[in-house]
C-alpha cells in the first residue's frame, strides 16, 4: 500500500517530467536506472495512467531506441511493449509520440 501511495504521489508531483529530464542528459548507466525505476512505476495502475497521460515518456523511451547501448535499448523496447499490452488504446498514443 505505501508503495502504492508513493506512485501516485510520484505522478502527482510530475515526476516523470523529472526523469525525463534528467535521462535524455544522462549517461547509460543513469539511464539504465531511470528506465529501471520507470519499469517498477509501470507496475502501478496510477503508475500506467501517468504514462498514458505523460506523451513524452513515451516519446523519450522511443528515441532510447536509437541508443548505442544495447541494455539501454532492450530495456526501452520493453517497456514500449509493456505499454502498449497494458490496453488497446495505449497502441495510438505510441503511434502519436513516433509521430511527435
């Protein structure tokens, strides 16, 4: 429950904007715990609401993509699957972040 209330209190807070902000300067290995701690974050429903309702997550994740380093892709893609099994209306809003 307390895992839960810091989630939502996290989305809240605009953190996701923060880590956004902080891995598109960072370094992989600071990247690879950004995308990490997103992972655990996705795990919440408040959590995957804040993505859905956050584009530019998505769109960061994307542009991981095009990393050099492999884990920091791999990772990336996971998570963009994740995302778009979560619900069927997730799929449009990825299209959307590729187009942006």
């Amino acid at each position: 429950q307390d895992d839960k209330d810091l989630v939502h209190e996290f989305v809240v807070a605009e953190g996701l904007t923060c880590l956004i902000k902080v891995g598109a300067e960072a370094d992989q290995n600071y990247q690879n715990y950004i995308l990490r701690a997103l992972g655990q974050i996705m795990l919440y429903v408040d959590g995957m609401n804040g993505v859905i309702n956050h584009n530019e997550t998505i769109q960061w994740l994307y542009t991981l993509i095009g990393s050099k380093f492999r884990l920091v892709v791999k990772t990336a893609l996971k998570l963009l699957l994740v995302f778009v099994e979560y619900s069927e209306s997730n799929a449009p809003l990825l299209i959307q972040a590729v187009s942006a």
